[in-house]
C-alpha cells in the first residue's frame, strides 16, 4: 500500500523547514534506515530516514523549498508496481490538531488549603513530662522507630563508631550493629543517592548529613531523585526517606558553614520540609517524618541540640505534619517563626509583654505542608504580624507568608507584614560582624513596635 | 572503537529457542524506536526523545543473564531497556505520547517510566543520577538477605560524573551485588570517548576501588550475555560488584534533535553494515537452520504488528485528565513494613 512520507518535526521547537536536499530520486528503493533528505530545523541540518520500506513513488516538494510545514505530504513510497494515485490521505496533522486541543484555559483548581486550623493540644492533659535536650529527643525518635519497624535504617558520616558528629546517634551503633547503622565514606552525592535507591526498593532510610551545608552537594538526589519520582512514575514509586541535620548557623563557622536551607527546600512539591524548635517537636516530628511514606527534610540547628525543654512521657508519640502549635498566646500582634527562630521570637514577645505589647507567638513547625489555618485566624484577631526567621531575606519563608497574608486576611491588616531575617550578606567569620548578619530579638521587638505604632 | 568482528567469539552454546527470543526482542527494540522516530517527526511525541538503534544487543544480552528478581535501572536512552524486561510495548509508546494510558500516565515521557511489576527503576534524566540510585537498590537486596542483583546502565559520557566514583567505593565497600554496564556508544551527545579522557578503558577505572571488571562486544548478544552471567554469578556468589565495559554503537543522533555533524556518515553505515546485531543473529539462526527465510519473515510480521499496536494504543489513549495535574505528588497512605517483597 502507498504511504505518504511527511514533513517530519526533528526538535522540540520545530514547526515548519527546509528541505535542502533530496538524496534520492523517483522510482529509487529504499529501505528503513536509509537516509533520504536533509531537512534544515530551527537547530541544525538533520538527516532524514525513511522508516518504511518502498520505492519512491514521487516526490512532492522540490528540493529547496523554505517553510514546509511539519506533517505537510513530501513524497510518497509505493510498492512494486503501484501507482502513485493509490496513496491515501497521510493522516490529519496531530501537532496541529494537538496545538488547539489545551489552547481552552480549562484550569484544574489546586486543592485549597484547609482553612479550618488545628489547635487540639499535642498530648492529653495530664500527661507526665520529663525534661530533655534536642539532642536526647532527636536519639529517641530514632532508637524507637528503628525498634519498631525493621526497614529502617541510618545511614551518613560518623553515625555510627563516631556515635554521630553531633552525638544524634549516640548508642545506635551498639543497640541496633553495623546492618542499620551505616558509617558512609565523605560521598554525599553518592550516599543521599544510595539511600533513595533503597528507600525506592521499599525501605525507610534516615541519611543525615553532618550539616544541611554539605547536602548541596546532593541536592540533586534530594529534589530530582526522591522528591519527584512517584509524580513522574504516575504513583508507582514512593520514596519513603528522611533527609535530618542540622542547618542554619552554628556559630563562627563562616559563610560556607552557616546556612539556612528552609526556603529552599519548602519551594519543592513532592518534599515535606519540618524545622522543629522544642525537643517534644523535635521527637514527635522525627518520628512521624521516618513513618511518612514520603521524603523529608528534616531541619535541626546545632545551637538548640542542648537546649532542655519538656517532652511527654508516652509509649508512642507523635506530632502530626501541618500543624502549627500557638506557643505564646497575645492579642496585640502575631509573630510566626520556625526552628531557632523561635529564640528570637520567644525573647522578644517577653520583652514587649514588659512594655505592655501581648504578641501571640506561632511555631510553625512544618513549612510543607504549611499551616495557613493557624497563621491566618491569628492575623484575623491580632491584625498585625511580624515573622521571624535566620535565612536571608529575598524569597524567604516569611516573604511567602507575607503574600498569602495579603491575599487571605488584606481586610484584617492594620499594617502592613513586617519579615524579620537574616541579613542579606554571606555570613561573616568575625564575631561582631557574624552577630549583626544574624536576627536579633531587638530587631523583633523594632518591627513590632512598627506595625503596633508603639 | 569497537572490537574487530568476533564471529567465532560466541560460543555455540545457545538454543534455537534462545536465539529466536533474542532475535524476536531485538527486532521488537528496533522496530519501535523506529516508530518512536516516526511519531517524534509527526508531532505525536514531544520534548526529548533519545533512541536505542543499534545498542539492542546490550540489554537483550544482559536480560537473558538475569533472573526474576532482579532489578534494572538505566538513563534516559530507557526504552529499550523497558521492552527487553517485558513491559508493554503499549503503555510505553502511550507515555511517549503523553497519553493516561502510558506507564507513568504521561506525566513522565520518554526519559521517565517505571514498573515495580518488571523491578524497572527508571527512566533517569540526570546523566549518572541512576548509578548511585542503583546501588541503592542492590542496598535495600543486600540489607533484606535475598540474592537478588541490580543492573545499572550508564553510558560513556556519565563514566566523567563524580557520583559514579563514590558509588564505586561504596559499592565494593559494602559487597552490594550490582552489575555496572557501561553502555560504551563511544559519544556523550557529541564528544567523542577520546577528546573527553585519556583512559583508554572505562572499566579499568574501577581497579582503583577493587572492583573487576571487563570488556564486552556489545554488537554480539552471546558475548554480552556470556559477560552477564558472570558477572551475575560474582554478585550473587556475595563478592560484591562487578563492571561491564559493553562497546557498543548508537546508529541515530543523541536525541532527535541531534544532527550528528561529530562523525561520518561512513562511519555509521560501516557499524550498520558490519556489526549489526540484529543481522548477527540472523545470519545464526539462518546458518544453523533455526530458521528459515519465511519464519523470519512471519517474526518481522508479527513485531511490526506489536509495534503498530503500539502506536494505534498511544494515538488512541486520551491525554490525562486534569486532575491528574494535582495528583502523585504525594503518598498519601502510610504503608506497614513497606519493603518490597521478592520471591
């Protein structure tokens, strides 16, 4: 039967060429394979291939022909003793027809964020507390779920005979041996990949780089690999993985030591960022992220590792994703901060209670999925807000915040939204300078006094 | 460059049965990215688009060494890969297409599929993204004590990525059972093997780390299958990993917007004249009888009729609807015990 040979599309862009030249001529055979014509594209002069068998019928456009467009008729093949008539209509051109197709702005809705905020406490009332650091709280969540569920595992630098760069890991080595406790070479490209391969084959690792600062060196395995697999599998490859560390500034480890990676990562769908403050957080976060069959970036600080605060005492705690946790109540104003932030944001609303300002401070906990419900109904009853945070400034968390404020609660505002940050410099080694590159809790209670007017 | 033709190299010892499989899923790879081709230029497939013409001997060869199981994880030059391990010729060309009913229902195209019902992988658009990805898996084999081995496939141009050589300490640190094939086209898109390194091997570089190694004629899919079992059983046996250095050749451009001006037309149609896999098995089966003209023929048939299903299916498949913009992008379920559960 005769086919049509069409104008074919040979680049992404490409709509329409030229046929520079024919290297065959009518009544020629030709098989699969052989090249028949140079077509010129938007890119480059390609080669054509004949991809069926046939002897060329004839040839519908002459050599030199600019502007032919993709899908337009250029020769057609028959078979031995056909005539050229018998050709049917090459079908109707499908880049065309596929052009117009999503042309109607039909726009699937994204699914609106819940708009009702969750403020049902973490634990029940009456509860017994012990007291812990970070650190103890960070070892805990670890040692329980790796008791409870056989496929999990640690893996990064120094966990295990070290007991972990920042003592996280402290006696893991010893409970659970060198099957689940993996001591890795400095590779950080090779083992954040190594784990997402294995969290792909269905088990749970925990990769903790020694700080958030070297995990660029994997960013690619983080965003590329884990975050967006199961979207470019249509659901079939969950990548159930815990990415832990600590991040943002310690304290006079210079610029490439002193970072803060919540922005970043909060900008990518198919990650859970959590940035925890208090060790209750800390605990019942960890756990939950290792349980998510998701990946999760797991943003600690190295200054609050030996900060005491009270956990409860119970079997099997956690605290849910998405839930911001109101830790100061107050009426004058709303301060929402996250991780060490919370410092700066804690010490200034005592400040300002002192002059007789009562901030409402919210933890946000979670930066994906956010707490827009918290945040909003605060706004709604302070009409003020001031975030806090250690990154830089331009597309900050709280820059974010500020936009969905603005959207959400516009008619409630009394000022306009304040973003306390870090300074928009690298972090500098001396120390006088390193405290002015940081946010301050004065710098908190200045942006309050702009939006109170006080 | 590729060896001198070794016709005497491969041992006779192969079934007809064996060689019509091989035959029969080279011809398949062939004739779909042909169509694959085809498509591209009619506008019905988009973006990039990079076909395996000519490197069929590779996958089909090591597929024949592996055992249901295994897993397998390769590059973007994915489709061949997919075919050889029995996933459907359909659900492929429908995600070339864009289309639901395409294996990652269009939303990952050509450089992204994966089957957890084939242990496929992927389908990774970062060149050497899938080396430390497949040690990963071999990881999670090793951690839960079955003798399962992962195939890794990456190309000469991702040989230069930092990643590979941590994967390789790694993985003869840790013995995981993994077989690196190097899938040696000799061009990273348009760089020749010699203006990117001075090595004259590529998996001599893993000598450095402890791993063996070898080099394998890609164009002869009883060599290359010879190569995998052994390296298969030197995973399997626990002594870690193992490097395939397959030479193989790409007939068409790197992707099909490449015009391929970096070598000669001669040179192309001398691999496709001299080495050409797929002629290489024919000529056995014909020279030992397996089979006749006419039974080739009724197999060509039957693959292009496969193939032509194919592309009726990804034509025909609706685009995703667009809900599906807002879905996948998170597991919602939290799944007990997770691990994956081989044989």
């Amino acid at each position: 039967m005769a086919t049509e040979i069409l104008m074919p599309a040979l680049s992404p862009t490409m709509e329409e060429g030229t046929l520079a030249k024919w290297l065959v001529k009518e009544g020629d055979s030709v098989k699969s394979g052989d090249i028949i014509a140079e077509i010129e594209t938007d890119k480059a002069t390609m080669e054509f291939e004949a991809v069926d068998e046939g002897i060329l019928g004839k040839l519908l456009i002459a050599e030199g022909t600019q502007g032919v467009k993709v899908n337009t008729p250029i020769a057609v093949l028959v078979e031995e003793g056909e005539s050229v008539d018998a050709a049917p209509k090459a079908e109707p051109a499908p880049a065309e027809a596929r052009a117009e197709a999503p042309a109607a702005p039909a726009q699937a809705a994204a699914p609106a964020p819940a708009p009702v905020a969750d403020q049902s406490p973490d634990w029940p009332e009456g509860t017994p507390m012990k007291t812990m650091t970070v650190r103890e709280a960070l070892r805990e969540a670890m040692e329980e779920e790796m008791s409870g569920d056989e496929t999990v595992f640690l893996m990064g630098e120094e966990v295990g005979e070290y007991q972990g760069a920042y003592k996280i890991s402290q006696g893991l080595l010893d409970k659970f041996g060198p099957r689940r406790v993996v001591d890795t070479p400095i590779s950080e490209i090779g083992f954040a990949g190594i784990g997402t391969g294995a969290a792909l084959a269905g088990l749970r690792p925990i990769v903790e780089f020694m700080t958030f600062n070297f995990a660029m060196q994997a960013i690619d395995h983080i965003i590329n690999s884990a975050a967006k697999t199961l979207y470019m599998s249509g659901g079939q490859m969950g990548c159930p993985i815990v990415f832990r560390g600590p991040n943002g500034a310690a304290a006079r480890v210079a610029a490439q030591h002193s970072q803060d990676y919540a922005a970043w990562y909060a900008q990518i769908p198919g990650l859970k960022v959590v940035m925890p403050y208090s060790a209750a957080d800390a605990k019942g976060l960890l756990k939950t992220a290792i349980r998510d069959p998701n990946p999760v970036i797991f943003l600690e600080n190295e200054i609050l590792y030996g900060r005491s605060f009270e956990v409860p005492d119970l079997q099997d705690f956690t605290i849910p994703f998405g839930k911001a946790k109101i830790v100061r109540p107050g009426r004058d104003v709303t301060l929402v901060s996250f991780g060490i932030g919370m410092v700066h944001a804690l010490e200034a609303a005592e400040k300002l209670a002192a002059d007789g300002i009562e901030a409402e401070v919210i933890d946000l906990r979670t930066l994906r999925p956010l707490d827009y419900g918290t945040v909003i109904e605060s706004v709604k009853r302070t009409n003020r807000c001031v975030t806090v945070e250690e990154g830089f400034p331009v597309a900050s968390i709280g820059n974010h915040l500020s936009a969905h404020i603005m959207e959400n609660a516009f008619d409630w505002l009394d000022a306009p939204v304040i973003n306390c940050t870090g300074k928009d410099v690298p972090m500098p080694y001396a120390a006088n300078l390193e405290k002015h590159a940081l946010i301050t809790a004065a710098e908190v209670v200045e942006a309050v006094r702009k939006v109170t007017y006080r | 460059m590729v060896r001198k033709p070794a016709a005497k190299q491969s041992t006779p010892n192969v079934s007809k049965d064996e060689l019509l499989k091989y035959y029969r899923d080279m011809l398949l790879i062939r004739r779909f990215e042909e169509k694959a081709g085809q498509l591209y230029g009619m506008g019905l497939i988009g973006g990039f688009c990079h076909l395996y013409i000519g490197q069929e001997a590779v996958v089909v060869g090591l597929e024949a060494a592996a055992k249901e199981g295994d897993k397998r994880i390769t590059s973007y030059r994915d489709h061949g890969h997919m075919l050889a391990c029995g996933m459907e010729a359909r659900g492929v060309m429908a995600e070339l297409t864009g289309r639901i009913g395409g294996y990652s229902k269009g939303k990952g195209g050509s450089m992204h599929m994966f089957s957890r019902e084939k242990h496929f992988y992927g389908g990774h658009g970062i060149v050497a993204a899938q080396v430390p990805l497949g040690a990963g898996l071999a990881f999670a084999d090793k951690y839960l004590g079955n003798d399962n081995v992962t195939f890794v496939y990456f190309g000469d141009g991702a040989s230069n990525q930092g990643q590979v050589y941590e994967t390789y300490n790694m993985a003869e640190l840790w013995s995981l059972p993994v077989v690196f094939v190097i899938e040696n086209n000799q061009y990273a898109m348009g760089t020749s093997m010699k203006r990117s390194t001075k090595s004259t091997t590529l998996y001599g570089r893993g000598e450095a780390f402890g791993i063996k190694g070898e080099q394998v004629d890609g164009m002869d899919v009883l060599a290359v299958r010879a190569a995998g079992e052994k390296a298969v059983a030197h995973c399997r046996a626990g002594k870690g990993p193992y490097i395939l250095e397959v030479m193989t050749y790409r007939y068409r451009g790197h992707s099909m917007s490449d015009p391929a001006k970096y070598r000669t037309r001669e040179e192309v149609q001398k691999m496709r004249d001299e080495r050409d896999a797929i002629e290489h098995v024919r000529e056995l089966l014909l020279q030992g009888q397996h089979a006749s003209e006419d039974d080739l023929k009724a197999i060509d048939k039957e693959i292009k009729d496969i193939v032509n299903d194919s592309a009726e299916f990804a034509k025909e498949s609706p685009e995703p609807p667009l809900e599906e913009l807002w879905t996948d992008i998170y597991a919602q379920d939290v799944p007990q015990g997770g691990a994956e559960q081989n044989a």
